[in-house]
C-alpha cells in the first residue's frame, strides 16, 4: 500500500515538474494569443513584431511557438509573397500595399526606439540660489533591431516583385506608402500612420517618409519629442526634462537639469537616482514650422498627440536580435550546423576513400602493365614478353654485360634511368609496327626517359647516346 502511495506521489511530482518546465509567462500567453490573431486577419508585420515582443518575454525553448512561426511568416514573405495565399496579378500589388501599410501603422505605434544611459554627471553649483546642474548622459536612437530586422523581411520580399508601375511602392521605404493620399488632403497621422515631411538633406527621396528612416539624436528628435528623467530608487521623479522647461537644455545627446535641490542632490550624489525614458511623444507633420526652436510638445495644440508606451521603448541592452539569439534557436542552429559538418566530414570521408580505392586500382593496373627485371645482372641478351606496357625506372640499371634488348610493340613508356650503368648496350630492337619509334626528348636523354613518340627511329641509328654508339632498330619481324 505505502509503495503505491510512493510510485502514486512520484507519478504527480513528475507531472507537475514537466508541467513547470514548459510552462511560459502570461505576457508570452497574451502576446502569442495577440500574434495570432494579427496572422489571421493576414496584419503580417505585425504579427511579425508581436511574436518577437512574445519572445523577448520568454528568453527560452519555451517560446518555441512563437519563433517558429515568426520564421514560417519570414519565409513566405521573403519569397516574395505578401502573405499566406496564393496572388494574381492585381492582388499581389493590392496585399503588398496591405502588407506595407501594416508595417508603417505597426511601428507608428510602437517606434523602434533604443535608449541607453551612460550616466549622470555632477556640474556647475550656484552659491546664490543653492542649486546644481547635472547632465544625463543619453543615447537614444530611431532605429531598433527589431526594426531593422522585420524591414528587412519585408524589403527583401518586396524587391523580389516590385514592378515600376507599383507606384504606392516604387520608393518605399524612403518614400510612405499613402504618401500620395496624404499630399491630396494634407493630414499627417493617415489610418494611423504617422508621416513626416524630410527636410533639404532628404531631398532626392520625395517627402512623407516612413518613419524609421528618419533619423534622430538629442537635441534633433525628428519624430519623437522624448521626456527624460531622474528617478530615485523607489521610481519617484525627482526631476524631468517637462517639470524643468525652463532650466534644462539639451546638447547633442546630453540633457543638462539646472536647479536642482540640495535635498535632490544628496539623492542623486549618493547613487540612489537614476535617469529614466518618461515618456515620448510622436512628432508628426511638417517640421519646418518648429524645426530648431521648438520646445517639447510645442507644435502639438494645432495638432493630436500620439502617446507611446513607455514599456515599449527598447533599452540599449536589449536591443538584440531575439530570433536568433534565443536559446531554442542557439540550439537548432548547432545541431543543424553539427549535423552539417558531420554529413561534410562524412562525404569528404567518402570522397577520400573512393580517391585512395582509385589509386589503388590505377597502381595495381599499372603495376601488372610494368615489366620490371630481377634476374641475373650478368645477362647479355634480354627478351621483354608480349604483354607489357611500361619498362619500370631502373628496370636494367648496372646490367654491364647487356648488349641486346628486344621490346614488344605493347610498350608505350620506358621508365627513367631504365638503362643506367648499362655499359655493353649495342643494340635495341623495337619489335612494333609503327612508322616512328620512340621519344620526342634529345638524343642524349633517350635511355633515361620516356613515351614512345613518333619519331624517325632512323634519325637515332647509330647516333652517339652517353658517348655510345647504339643501334635502334623498329618494325622488327626476325628472330
């Protein structure tokens, strides 16, 4: 009874343990649910980008789910497909509008921001008022991974089809894909997208950009108006870029707070505070009415606001590519790579045992072509078979007392040095038909070398060869 009850408890523990294992966190939950559903009403970008903010909530082979179908999403649209379904003519352009409008809308509403901070800097005291000046050290930049990544995706699918006579597409992304609607009743936040007008420096790219291709640091926000802050431990603003209008200036990539308290600065001079993206802004429309002296949210009565998340904006450090960075992914990749290079190393493995069994085949060929002589080096008067092909090098070396040899006509090659130190060689008789006989190399290399050559065996008779005079004889049918 108590070992049923044991094997009973272990049987739960394990399928609670399993259950803990693969359980995700509910922001990965809602946000794979959310992607989902974008896929389904054919939003691909962004269903693209919510399945990577489902996978920036779960850094591990949990979200499984989501990169495998942010991956099938990558594939079809970098084929060149707008989406899952197959497209005419007309359709194809229709979706692809569809396809970029998503885009543009997806990242209207969430701006691929990166914020970084490098810290916080101690300047200038006033004695008369009992204020400090600090400088928030801050990078912030309009162009994300995230961003860079799902753009990609789609340009590279777009230019695998794009015609000229896609006009809404032909300058995209440098130029909106409802740039020209917006040109006809002059809104610049259109089925919310937000657009903006370049300046002179973007001038070939005609206006209403998309917005990440803008571009945008400190003091030249050209989309977003950024609110920065000093916050203590607890999240409390202890000063911001809005509360100090007045006293704060911003230079390049440094916001400098004027005024500050004593009480405020015993926070931040001992460690406790730090700097922190309160809010943004999205500037949209025409900027040339407040290009360089506006203030934050200055142009905005005559116009509505758009409010982001902060919880969107991307820190620095985990501005990352989560794809392929993700664990799960880590994983596929070094097995597939693994299972790469071991199906390489086995073809090479192959490839180099077929090479050597060739060698060896093409060596035992040879050798059984090879007459090579062992006898008697006293011999006078040697007789090669029928048969062979190859004399071997050194086949007669330091046979002193030879003095004839007769060769087949089967021999086509005379190895090097075949007859060294063959002092008493008189005559060699070529027992073949051909017209010419022997090699193409000079006379004096001719017993340390070669093919057979057609050559007039008559130009060597009698010839001196190594200060010996022999006699070359061919088309020999005698004894």
């Amino acid at each position: 009874m108590k070992l049923k009850k044991i094997v009973g408890l272990a049987v739960v523990f394990v399928f609670v343990a399993g259950c803990a294992l693969f359980a995700q966190t509910a922001e990965y939950t809602t946000l794979l649910k959310k992607a989902k559903d974008y896929e389904a009403k054919k939003m691909y970008a962004s269903a693209l980008g919510t399945y990577w903010d489902a996978v920036v909530a779960e850094q591990s082979e949990k979200s499984k789910e989501a990169i495998e179908a942010f991956q099938k999403i990558e594939e079809v649209i970098r084929s060149g497909k707008p989406g899952f379904s197959e497209y005419d003519e007309f359709s194809i352009y229709d979706e692809w509008v569809l396809l970029v409008k998503d885009f543009e809308r997806y990242f209207t509403e969430n701006p691929p921001v990166v914020f970084k901070v490098r810290g916080i800097k101690k300047g200038d005291i006033d004695r008369a008022t009992r204020t400090v000046t600090y400088k928030a050290d801050v990078v912030i930049s309009c162009k994300s991974v995230k961003e860079e990544k799902i753009q990609d995706i789609v340009l590279s699918g777009l230019e695998k089809v794009r015609r000229k006579d896609w006009d809404a597409l032909v300058k995209w992304p440098r130029k909106s894909v409802v740039a020209d609607d917006a040109k006809k009743d002059g809104k610049f936040l259109r089925d919310g997208i937000a657009l903006f007008v370049p300046d002179d420096g973007f001038g070939e790219y005609e206006g209403y950009s998309v917005p990440s291709t803008m571009y945008s640091s400190g003091y030249n926000h050209d989309l977003y108006d950024i609110e920065v802050s000093i916050v203590d431990e607890n999240g409390k603003i202890l000063a911001s870029t809005k509360e100090y209008e007045e006293q704060r200036e911003i230079v390049g990539d440094f916001y400098i707070f004027r005024g500050i308290d004593q009480a405020t600065m015993k926070i931040i001079d001992s460690g406790k505070a730090k700097v922190k993206l309160s809010s943004v802004s999205l500037w949209y429309g025409d900027p040339e009415t407040s290009y360089w002296d506006r203030n934050p949210l200055a142009s905005f009565p005559k116009m509505k606001s758009l409010k982001i998340d902060t919880k969107k904006i991307l820190a620095a450090e985990n501005d990352i590519d989560v794809i392929n960075d993700n664990p799960f992914v880590k994983q596929q990749k070094a097995e597939a790579e693994r299972k790469e290079r071991e199906a390489k190393e086995a073809a090479e493995a192959e490839k180099l045992a077929a090479e050597q069994a060739a060698k060896k085949a093409a060596e035992e060929e040879i050798k059984a072509k090879t007459y090579t002589y062992t006898g008697d080096k006293k011999v006078e008067t040697i007789t090669i078979p029928d048969g062979y092909e190859i004399i071997s090098e050194n086949c007669f070396k330091d046979c002193k007392k030879l003095k004839t040899v007769v060769i087949p006509s089967s021999i086509t090659v005379i190895g090097k040095y075949a007859f060294a130190g063959c002092g008493s060689l008189k005559t060699i008789n070529y027992r073949g038909t051909l017209e010419y006989f022997l090699s193409n190399v000079e006379p004096e290399d001719m017993l340390t070398y070669r093919q057979i050559w057609p050559v007039y065996s008559e130009e060597y008779t009698g010839r001196t060869i190594k200060n010996k005079k022999i006699k070359w004889t061919y088309n020999y049918t005698g004894e």
